[in-house]
C-alpha cells in the first residue's frame, strides 16, 4: 500500500530548451496532433502533465500535510483499478506562496506528458499567431501540472514490455545466438501446459529484478518452454558498442533493448521503432508472453522498470528515453480537474 501526494497548479510554459522544464522520453507527431485538435476544439486542458521536482526534506509535503489538515476533501473516491483518489482545494496564499517559492529555482522534470507539454507550446505559439502580442499573461501561456516530489514516498514505476512481429526472415534461435556476442544468456523453465504460466511469468521477472540490480539485464520469450534471460557481459560492450550515447542513456535496459538488440541485431531501425513499425506495448508480461505462445507475435521483450533517479540523470544530461520507457503508476485521473485557455476564470 502506497500514497503519493502532490498538488495541481499551472506553469508558465517555457521552451524545453532552457533547462527549467526537463523531458526524459521521445515524442510522436500524431499524438501531438492529436492533442493540438482537442485544445483548438476545447480551449482546455483535461489532464495535467505529470511532473517531479526535487525535494529531499520533504518541505513542499508538509506544507501540503498542514493545508489539508483540517480541511474535508471536494472529492474522495476509487476507480476500477482500485486506487483510492483525494482531491482538496488550497486557497491559502500563504500555502501557495510556500510552494511557489520551493519550487522557484527548481527544475521540474516531466515524468508523464511529454506530448502535452510539447502540444502546450504549439498551442500557445499558434494563439500569439492568431491574436498577436496580447498585454500581460494569458491562459495559453500556461499548462496545468501535477507536481510530486520525486524524493517522496509512494512514487511508483512500471516497465512496459515490447512485443515484435512483422519481422520477415527472423529465426529466434539465430537472433539469440547473435545476442550471445554480448550478453550471456541463462534459460529458465516455462510450463508448458496453461497451468501454472501466471506464477511462472512472476517468478522470472523476480530473476529480472535480481539480475538488473547488477547488469544491464532483459528477458525474452520466444515460444516454447523456456524464458532466456540476457545480462550485459559488462560495461565495456556499451562503451564500444553505443559510444555515441550519453553514460547516462546508454546504461540502460530500455536504451541497452532499443540501440543494441532491436537496431544493431534485429535491423529495426531508429524511424521504425518511432512509427511503430513492428514493435508493440503491453505492460502486462502474462499477456506478452500468452501473444508469443498463441502465434500473434513473434518475440516478447520482457524488461525492469526505470528507476527515478536514472530517469532523473537522463533528463539532467539533456537526453532523452526511447518512448514509453517509463509507466508511473497510478495514471493520473483525466477530467478531475480542468483548466480553461479562454480567459482567467472561465
């Protein structure tokens, strides 16, 4: 059981750029125009970009902890998945001026949202366009965030798993032969009846979680009876093989799966693996490897989840994750709260 607390407010939007606001992960064309039809139709933003900020003495929570104290919340529910929602309106000004001045000289990094931030900005170019340069601020100059201390308790992260098909030619056996030129690999057993997968599917990715703690580490299923988990021979095959890549990028499974074994090995190239092409995402590992045993796809990539603190270092050194490298759990709550492009207190 976990709680993470954090608080909705809006923030100026500012290029990406300028180091104040600090993206980890890749972005897609067709989402960002996705999102653009919407606010041009809507003048509003739905969701808040999920974002952390660095706070270590866990200042900016108990500023939170004694404004609700005492206060009932507006909203206290659960959704289907179980997880349990409380929203409270802040309207102190001492409070809020606590929490603007915390975060005054703070970066802020994007955990989830990066294609509405970057949507954000077309937006706002788009209006000054449309209406010229108006006097002072305007709505559109700002996008609602949910701020977490990514220092705090209760910040939680998810791997999603990638699934291949689509790939003529490729023989299993050959592409884990190749892997073995930098990764060893060590097989685990899997039922071959459906009994028992669940609990064998969950007993890997414990092996996974062990082995990534020491190594670049990924699992893959590729039918039959056995999981083949793949640890990195050591450092010296990224510095040789990805010495293009930042330190901080190329140590991980994600970037390790995406640069090395998807493009170098497999022939999956950087634009494909953009466009999706042939790779697909599930974050449920039992059903990644029910698709591969079923003949839907034809190799599931088993991975660990990215910690805060690589996500982190990746952002701080400018870079950014292959997308969908990070799943922070819960997903925040679409609709809850709302904020109007059209004009303060609309």
């Amino acid at each position: 059981r976990r709680r993470r607390r954090g608080f909705i407010a809006l923030l100026k939007l500012v290029e990406l750029d300028r180091g104040v606001v600090l993206p980890h992960e890749k972005t897609l064309s067709g989402p960002k125009q996705d999102r653009l039809r919407l606010m041009r139709a809507c003048h509003a933003n739905f969701s808040q970009v999920f974002a952390l900020y660095a706070d270590p003495a866990r200042q900016g929570e108990a500023v939170l902890e004694e404004a609700v104290r005492k206060l009932p919340p507006l909203y206290d529910f659960a959704d289907e998945e179980g997880v349990a929602h409380r929203l409270w309106a802040v309207e102190d000004s001492q409070t809020i001026a606590a929490l603007q001045e915390l975060l005054r000289e703070r970066p802020v990094y994007i955990a989830d949202g990066h294609h509405r931030y970057e949507t954000a900005l077309l937006y706002r170019d788009e209006r000054r366009r449309q209406e010229g340069t108006a006097a002072g601020p305007q709505p559109y100059d700002y996008v609602m965030m949910m701020f977490v201390n990514l220092d705090g308790e209760g910040l939680t992260i998810f791997p999603t798993h990638r699934l291949l098909k689509g790939l003529v030619g490729l023989k299993p056996g050959e592409f884990l032969a190749r892997a073995e030129e930098h990764f060893q690999r060590h097989l685990l057993p899997f039922p071959e009846g459906e009994e028992g997968q669940e609990e064998a599917v969950a007993a890997f990715l414990q092996v996974l979680a062990r082995e990534g703690e020491k190594v670049p580490a990924l699992g893959v299923y590729a039918g039959g009876e056995e999981f083949h988990l793949l640890s990195l021979r050591g450092p010296q095959v990224l510095e040789a093989e990805l010495p293009h890549l930042a330190p901080a990028l190329r140590e991980l499974d994600v970037t390790v799966l995406h640069a090395l074994l998807l493009e170098r090995i497999l022939g999956v190239t950087e634009e494909e693996q953009r466009e999706q092409k042939y790779i697909t995402y599930t974050r449920d590992a039992v059903e990644a490897v029910r698709a591969v045993r079923e003949g839907r796809y034809q190799l599931a990539f088993l991975l660990n989840p990215t910690r805060v603190e690589q996500v982190k270092a990746v952002a701080e050194a400018g870079e950014t994750m292959p997308q969908k490298s990070t799943y922070f759990y819960p997903k925040l709550i679409t609709g809850l709260v709302m904020n109007s492009l059209e004009g303060w207190g609309a």
